[in-house]
C-alpha cells in the first residue's frame, strides 16, 4: 500500500523545524536545523536539502510535496521578501532550489498562517470563523474568515503585533512606537517588568537578583506562579492590553472563538483570566458572550510543520 506523506518546514529566525507529515497529520520523523548557524542561504539550503532526503529515504512515491511557512512572505511571488531574522538576501527563489532538487510541488506561506492551516485541516471542530494569536518573540495573527485564511494582496494581512497601541510608547523593532507587540511578546513582558521595578522601590524580591540582560518570559512566568508581585502583575498588564486588542479584532472579523499560541501562552491563566476580563469588558455589545479565548490545541512547533504540510494536502484535495 502506498502511504502518502508530506514534508513540512517551518522556517524560524533560530530554529527551522523540518518534518514528515501523514494524511492523518501525524508527524513520522521530525528535525531541527539551528538557522542562525548559517552563514548564507546557500549553505542553509544545502543542509535543508540533505536533511529532507534522509527524511524521505527511498520513498519517493508516496511524497507528495513539500509546505513551507517563513517569516515575512510575499503570497503573491511566493518569495522571502525582508525577514530581519534571517541571513538572506532577497535574490534567493528557495521554491525553485527545493521543487529542481525534488521535482515535487513546493508551497510557501507566512508563518503567522501555519496554525491557522493545522486547525483547518487537523482539528474536527471545523469553525469558519477564527483567529490563532501567536505571542512569542513576535506577535501575529492568522484569521480565518467565511471559511478561509485571509492573506490580502501581498500576504501580510494580520500583522496585529505591528498595530499602534500607544503612539507615545515603547520603540518597536519596526521603527515605529507603541506596537502591541512591545508590550504582549515574550520581550515586551520583560520591559513590562523591567518598569514596575523602577516604579515599585519598596519591591524586595527575587527578580532583583537576577541580570536584566539574562530575564525571560518564562523566569517572569515561574515567578509568578510561586507569588511574585510584580512577575504576577507584568502578566496582568500584559493579559488587559491583549484583551483589549482582541476585542478591537473581534470588531473587524467577528470571529466564533480565538486560540492563543506560542511561549507567552506557557503562562496559562496567570495571562489568559485578564485577557478574558479585559476582552469581555471592552467587546461592543453587538457580539455575543459566548465567543471564547483558548489555548491552542497545537504544540506551537508540532502545529507549525502541519499547517506548512496542509499547503500541499489541499493541492491534492477534490
Ligand atoms: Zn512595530
């Protein structure tokens, strides 16, 4: 019997997550390449190559293709246009390298589009109307609407992390200010953080010992967990902003249901009762109570490979 099968990359600024993808959607091998080691696309490529025909073994019959989600992809020429993340230089046609060295269908999309994709494809809940918010390193949404993924001219609908929160705020990586991703990402937390100590000088805690240069998400997470003040209060800031973000969504897309994912969402209802708060509290009172906020089903990593092989599930679909 041949068992069909699918590659799906996610390519991230440190890692880049490679697996291969049943019908079922159950990941049979998987592997990580660390992207930063690269110098240069070229080598990066060579190495991606290599890692897929390990994967693929002999079994060429049954390969249908090979989905890739990257940041910051142009839908419309299916090229990396400028992702700051990664090495590359705009002049790389990765779709040509992959489809001349396999003769399969290769597909590429924003990777704010994976989990998107897996829930789609993957989950039995079949909604028509949906977003999946990604709080990580950065923030994006991917939205689902009247059944299909909403890309817009050149595919960088949903950039929810690059709205303007606060004009007077926070210097965003973009060049602007006040972003909400300054203050929801992984990194915005921790400036969150970094303020209420300046504010709070009666504060004794543990987060003054440690470096500024060495907190993360995840410390400020365990920290409130075991009672930390201000750990416990970043997380609540951080909950009202997104709340109040996803409500403003809800009244362009009026979505049934929002997922969350990605690292920051590790915090679980330390991050997710204020979001739920301040999102109910500033819904507009058209919509109803019931839309609800939930931690994606997907493991960020595993969820990211499988919306990458829904790209070529759907080729074969019908
Ligand atoms: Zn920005």
């Amino acid at each position: 019997m041949l068992n069909k099968y699918v590659i799906g990359i996610d390519v991230g600024g440190t890692h880049t997550r490679i697996g291969q993808i049943s019908a079922s959607g159950e990941v049979l091998k998987n592997q990580m390449l660390k992207t930063a080691d690269y110098g240069n696309a070229a080598t990066f490529l060579e190495h991606l190559i290599g890692v897929i025909k390990t994967m693929i073994s002999d079994d060429m019959e049954g390969f249908l293709g090979i989905g890739m989600g990257a940041p910051s992809v142009n839908e419309q020429n299916q090229t990396i246009t400028y992702a700051a993340n990664l090495n590359w230089d705009g002049s790389l046609d990765i779709i040509q390298a992959l489809s001349q060295a396999f003769l399969v269908p290769v597909k590429l999309t924003n990777d704010a589009n994976l989990l998107v994709l897996a829930h789609q494809h993957f989950d039995d809940t079949l909604l028509s109307d949906f977003f999946v918010v990604t709080l990580g390193t950065g923030v994006g949404a991917g939205i689902c609407c009247n059944g299909s993924l909403l890309k817009g001219k050149e595919g960088f609908a949903g950039e929810l992390g690059h709205v303007i929160v606060n004009e007077r705020g926070r210097a965003c990586s973009c060049g602007r200010q006040g972003c909400l991703e300054c203050y929801v990402s992984a990194n915005g937390i921790i400036r969150t953080v970094i303020s209420l100590i300046a504010q709070f000088n009666s504060y004794k805690g543990s987060l003054l010992d440690i470096p500024m240069a060495d907190l993360n998400a995840k410390m400020i997470t365990e920290l409130a967990l075991s009672g930390d003040e201000i750990a416990k209060r970043a997380l609540t800031l951080t909950g009202q902003m997104l709340g109040q973000a996803l409500a403003n969504m809800v009244a362009l897309f009026n979505p049934q249901l929002i997922y969350l994912a990605g690292g920051v969402t590790h915090a679980g209802e330390l991050l997710l009762a204020p979001t739920r708060q301040f999102f109910h509290q500033h819904l507009l009172n058209v919509y109803p109570d019931i839309i609800t906020i939930e931690k994606s089903k997907f493991d960020d990593h595993e969820g990211a490979i499988l919306g990458a092989s829904v790209l070529i599930w759907q080729l074969n679909e019908g």
